[in-house]
C-alpha cells in the first residue's frame, strides 16, 4: 500500500509537471524542461551500458542533449522528405529492437556486452525521442496531449490487467511479470483513450487514427520490453531511484522512446502534421 501511494503521488506530479512544462508554457520552456529530464535519462542509461564512473555518464547525458539540440535544429530546417526519411530510420531502428528481443527471449546471450555499442544505441534511442517529442509538441499540443495520455493509460491498464487475470507469460525471459493479459488490457485502455480524444477533435478519420493508437501502443510494448532486456542483462531492477515508487526515469520513459517516434512517423505519414 506505501508503495502504491508513493508511485501514485510521483504519478500524478510527473503529469502535472508535464501539463505546466509541456504544454502550457511556451516553447523554449518545454525545451527546457525536457532536456533536463533528458539529462537524468542519459546519465541512467550511461550506467546501464556500463559506464562506472559519474563523471563519465555525465559527460554521456551532455552529449546527448547536445546531439539532440542539433537534430531537432536540423530537422526543423530540413525538406519535408528528409523528415519522413529520418521518420523511417527510426521506425527501423524499433523494428530491430522487437526482433533483437525475440532472439534474447530465445537465448540470453543476444546482447551486445560493449560499452560503446550500447551507448551509441542509447544516443540514438534518446536524440530520437527528444526530436519527436518536440516536433509532435511544436505542431499541435494536442497530438502531444494524445500521446502522453495513450501510452499512459496503457501503461495504467496493462498493470492492472495483468495483476488481476495475468496467467500467460508473454516474455519471461525478458521481464517475467509481463503477461498476455495485460498486453491485451493495455491495448483495450489504450483504444478506448483513443476514441475519447476522437471526440475532443473528430475532424481525425476515426480509423486511421485508431490505427495510429494501435501502433503506437505496440510500440511503447516494445520500449518497456527493451529497456527491461538491458536491465535484466546488467541485473538491476530499476535504471534509478530518482522517482519513489517507479525507480529512475528511463524507468518511466521506456514506452515514450519507441512511441514517440513511430507515433511522430505515423502522423507524418497520415499527413496529420507536416
């Protein structure tokens, strides 16, 4: 029961952190605002490929906030094909990550144990995240507002499914505690979310944009399956302790860094946002 209040309380000043930062103050703010979570992110992930010392993650975080700086400036300036085309890349990279974690459920040893390729992995992870983030946030805030409350409450019911009918393990090589069930919850919440927003803005084409919650859900699966691989490769149950009842922020942000940037590709490719 603590721990269920401490997570709820973080929950509930993440959120509203975010609805103050995020999208009721001005750009540059929000800017801001992410690049210092950001920083905690990357100086976690520093500690999940293998760097010991606070100097060296340090200096890790700084350059992914650089390198994310510098991508979202050049994407903002670049053609508008050049934008699907890095869409693309993305969309790759987390179409690799889901076959990389159907050969470690089948065998364990399918993980690269060098730091720099796991470091380079978690730059490009987190450079993708942070330009989505802000791209989707810069062309509507309510395709950011969809975001967040999507993969939230997937997140939400996937938990609370699985601890109440959770009988069929859907991974237990890569995180035990997952289960068919609370995959298929956390779609449902998901779905049912979706067609909530719908009726905020039905302008939207209903199936396509039921279509784009669906992948996006998926994806954020994908994201929290994938840091869990990591984790469980370094053997640690949280990649922090920064939030009480949820552990660091990777911890938290695992389904946003693959959602973001299929659902930022997916919007891209509706013609949603241009």
């Amino acid at each position: 029961m603590r721990v269920l209040s401490s997570r709820l309380l973080t929950g509930i000043c993440a959120f509203s952190a975010f609805v103050l930062f995020g999208l009721m103050a001005q750009e540059k703010v929000t800017w801001a605002f992410f690049l210092v979570v950001l920083f905690l992110a990357g100086i976690e992930w520093g500690g999940l490929s293998g760097l010991q010392s606070i100097l060296s993650k340090i200096g890790y975080s700084l350059t992914v906030c650089v390198l994310s700086v510098l991508a979202l400036n050049s994407i903002t300036s670049a053609p508008a094909e050049n934008v699907l085309l890095v869409a693309d890349f993305t969309l790759l990279l987390w179409v690799a990550a889901f076959f990389w974690l159907v050969l470690y459920q089948r065998d364990e040893k399918r993980i690269t144990t060098n730091r720099l390729a796991l470091a380079s992995l978690g730059t490009l992870i987190l450079v993708s995240t942070a330009v989505a983030v802000m791209s989707v946030r810069s062309s509507s805030l309510y395709f950011l507002l969809s975001l967040v409350l999507v993969v939230s409450c997937a997140d939400i019911f996937a938990f609370v499914g699985g601890k109440l009918f959770g009988r069929h393990k859907l991974i237990p090589n890569v995180s035990p505690g997952k289960t068919w069930e609370g995959l298929a919850f956390g779609i449902l919440g998901a779905i049912v979310m979706g067609n909530l927003l719908y009726l905020a803005n039905p302008i939207l084409n209903l199936y396509v944009w039921n279509a784009i919650v669906g992948i996006t859900t998926l994806a954020a699966v994908v994201g929290d399956l994938f840091e869990s691989m990591i984790k469980r490769f370094r053997k640690v149950k949280n990649s922090g302790t920064v939030l009480p009842g949820h552990g660091g922020i990777l911890d938290r942000l695992d389904s946003l860094c693959a959602a973001a940037p299929v659902y930022l590709w997916a919007l891209l490719q509706t013609g949603y946002i241009a």
